[in-house]
C-alpha cells in the first residue's frame, strides 16, 4: 500500500513544485526606497525619454562617500571599474527616436545605459551604453560604450529627490539634466530637426496624408518658413496647388519664388493669393509683413482689406496699426479713430484706444 500512495502522489508533488516555482516572485508592490520615474521631451518632432530611479539625499553625504568620486570597482557582477548609475536600482536608461547629437557626437536612434562620472573638482564624464539592461553598474562593460563626453557640474540649490528635467531647449535641442544634492549634471542633446521633418515628410506624403493638398501644402510651407530644400519644397507647392488654387496654396508658392530669387514670378503669384484672400488671411498677411519689417507693403494690404470690409472695425484697427509701427501718426490716429466708429468688440476696442492715448489723439 505504501508503493502505490506514493507512486500517485508523485505527479502531484511535482505539479505543486512548478506551481510554486512559477509563482514565488509574488505581486508587484509599490517601491517605497527610490521610486521609479520617466521624464519624456520633444525637440522638433523628435522624441527624448528618460527612465530612472531617484533616491533622496536623507541628509547623507552624497559625492565622495554615498556616490564615490572617479570610477570604482564593483564587488558584484563582472568586477570591474564602472562609473555611477545616474539613478539607483536598475540602469538609468535615456532613448532617442531619431539620431542625436549628445555632448556634440552623433549617437544613433535607440535606447542607452546613462552614467555619470563625478570628479573631486566637479569635473566630469557622461557615458552611453548599449548595455541597458543591467542592474545598477555592476555589468558595466567599456566595450559596449557608444559615447563618452566630458562634463562640467554646476552648482545648485538643494534637491532633496535625484530628478532630471530638460532646461535651456530650442529649436534643434537643449540640455538634460540631472540634479541632486546640490549638483548638477548638464548633458547637451540637439536633433538635426529641419532634416528630420524633411525626411518624415517624404515618407508621410507616399501615404494618405500626400493625397489632399494639406499635406504638401504643410510640408511646402516649414520649407518656406524655415528656408530650407526650396527646390523640394517648389514640387510640394505645385502639387497642393493643382487640388486648391486658395490663399495658403497660392501664397506658399509666392514666398518660394521670392526664395528663389525669381521676384518677377512670386509678385505674379502673390496678387493671385490677394485676389482671393478672406478679411482675415489678409489681415494675418499684413501682420506677417509687419513682422518681416515690410511696412509700406503691409499698409497696402491692410488698407485693400478695410477697402473690401468697410464696416470691420478690425481692419480699420489693423491698418491704424501697421502705420503706428511705421511711425506715421497722423495716419495711424485717423483709422483708429476709423475703427471706433464702426461699434468694435470690446478686443479692438481697447486696442485701438490704448494707441490713441499713447499718440495723443484721445
């Protein structure tokens, strides 16, 4: 009887081992000691994501004692030297969407291991890894470095939680940073961003978002603003407008003709554009004049479009405007006085009335 029981209860046993096996890991629980976090930035189109651990500072001595100055041998792992975490707990890890500059070396798209060197005189060392998923820096290993770029730390106030943020962005980039204690950590990033949307519109446009007048109409339109790949950007221009001759198609086009120097042909095209123009891509055209600093052609086209709308107070408010900025008063205090006899909303109101005090002609 004692062979028999044990030979059935053997599948059993070994069932209950599997089972326990499969399970011993138990439940996720919340990390009371150094929370996980992720901090994400866009620059351009481009994404940046930061994934870490952050201790506090608990009143301890942090540089040279809780985080050694240097590179230090770990105890665990492959023994080797190895820089700081830049976090605590599992690899600090930092992903890019698109190729980077980092610390000015071009680093491929795809997600790193982030460490830090801290040196004595607050000098020191940030490290790429394509290692990233590894504990802390005990698996550190040189030969899978794809970057290494000195630092300078900065002083700062006190952080008592280690936390990065992205400070000082731009157009093409900014600068991660990790501060704790009364350090920080400056790592510079910048995206070749008008080659990046260049290049994400010729994919885009093979798709749907290229079977509209929208689409190169967008992508015609940043090259224009940001005077990059005209001779592209011209093609882009002519396709929108073969599905909509309209205000943006037609003057997108103009101003890519003026880029390239063919004046006589974006004149052309621009008195096309104003023909068919509504009272506010008028008006919104006459401001983007005044910002370029052409204020003679800015007042002919704020004064066609109080011609066309004499009843806007608005437009008559616009065109006081575009002659306040170019300085001539008597004008500019006539059609102020224009647009508040013609019952203006209480926004032009103001305006308007804010000018008049300011050039005497209240």
């Amino acid at each position: 009887m004692t062979k028999i029981f044990l030979h059935l209860l053997a599948p059993l046993t070994l069932v209950a081992f599997v089972f326990t096996n499969t399970w011993s890991q138990g439940i996720t629980l919340p990390r009371t000691l150094s929370p996980a976090a992720k901090i994400s930035q866009t620059i351009g189109i481009s994404t940046v994501e930061v994934s870490y651990s952050r201790p506090a500072v608990k009143g301890r001595e942090v540089w040279g004692k809780l985080v050694p100055y240097g590179w230090n041998k770990q105890g665990f792992g492959l023994g080797k030297e190895a820089p700081w975490r830049a976090g605590a707990n599992e690899n600090t890890t930092i992903e890019f969407s698109h190729a980077v500059k980092v610390g000015g070396q071009t680093v491929p798209a795809g997600k790193y291991g982030l460490f830090f060197v801290i040196n004595q005189d607050d000098s020191g060392e940030a490290i790429l890894s394509k290692e990233y998923r590894s504990w802390g820096s005990f698996f550190y290993d040189p030969a899978n470095d794809q970057l290494r770029t000195k630092i300078q730390l900065r002083n700062i106030p006190h952080t008592e939680l280690l936390t990065y943020d992205f400070v000082n962005l731009s157009k093409n980039g900014g600068e991660l940073v990790l501060n704790w204690e009364k350090k920080q950590f400056p790592l510079a990033i910048e995206f070749a961003v008008d080659e990046i949307v260049m290049a994400n519109a010729e994919q885009e446009l093979k798709g749907p978002t290229g079977f509209g007048w929208q689409g190169p109409s967008s992508a015609a339109t940043y090259a224009l603003q940001n005077k990059i790949n005209t001779e592209k950007a011209l093609v882009w221009a002519d396709k929108a407008l073969a599905q909509n001759k309209n205000f943006n198609t037609l003057s997108t086009k103009a101003g890519l003709l003026r880029q390239a120097n063919q004046t006589a042909e974006a004149e052309k095209m621009e008195e096309a554009a104003v023909a068919v123009a509504t009272e506010a891509e008028l008006n919104a055209h006459g401001y983007q004049l005044i910002g370029e600093n052409r204020f003679d052609e800015a007042i002919k086209i704020m004064a066609l479009n109080a011609e066309r709308h004499p009843d806007s107070a608005n437009a008559w408010d616009s065109l006081g405007e575009a002659y306040a900025l170019k300085g001539d008063k008597a004008n500019a205090i006539a059609h102020f006085k224009k647009a508040l006899s013609k019952k203006p909303s209480d926004a032009v109101r103001i305006n308007s009335e804010k000018y008049l005090k300011e050039l005497g002609g209240m």
